[in-house]
C-alpha cells in the first residue's frame, strides 16, 4: 500500500508575504553645502559621484527626491546615519523614510 498523502501536493510552497518597503527621501534645505550632501550619498548609499550629483539636484529643484527604496529596517538605518553626518557637521540635512506604494 502507498503511504504518500494525496490531500495535499509535496511541490506546493507556502506564500511567503514580501516585506513592505520603504522609501528613503532626502529633503532639500538651503543650509547644507552640495559638496556635502554629495559626500553623505556617496558614503551611506554608497553612489558615485555622478549619481549622488544627480539625486542631490533632483531634490533641490523638486524639494525632496527618492535616493533609495530598502526593507524598512534598512531604510530607517540608513536615513538615521544621513541624517546623523548632517548634525556632526552643523547642518540641518534631514532624510526621511516612508512607505513605498
């Protein structure tokens, strides 16, 4: 006689939800040098030059722009270390998270 169960199939896989992600922004502010903000893209989101030029305009002429999407506990950490070098140096840049649509 044959032991294998017929009630469920041993290919199904369980539904695994993916975590939500997160959006970390990057708020422009008319204190902080660009130079720096370069210097804290290229060093916590580890961006070339040329892109982190690209991500710091965009959020000076828009007012905020997207530098990266993480599971929430990375984006939060990452923002959270941005922001940080920013008070280290005596300047008010901010960087946010919020949840991706």
């Amino acid at each position: 006689m044959n032991d294998i169960n017929t009630t469920t199939r041993p290919d199904a896989k369980p539904k695994i939800k993916r975590p939500r992600l997160y959006k970390v922004m990057l708020e422009n502010d008319d204190f902080t040098p660009r130079e720096f903000v370069v210097h804290v893209l290229k060093s916590v989101f580890r961006m070339t030059e040329e892109e982190a030029y690209i991500v710091m305009m965009a959020a000076h002429q828009q007012g905020n722009c997207v530098v990266a999407v993480f599971t929430k506990d990375i984006a939060e950490q990452k923002a959270k270390d941005a922001t940080d070098m920013g008070r280290e140096a005596g300047v008010p840049l901010l960087f946010t998270t919020e949840p991706e649509n």
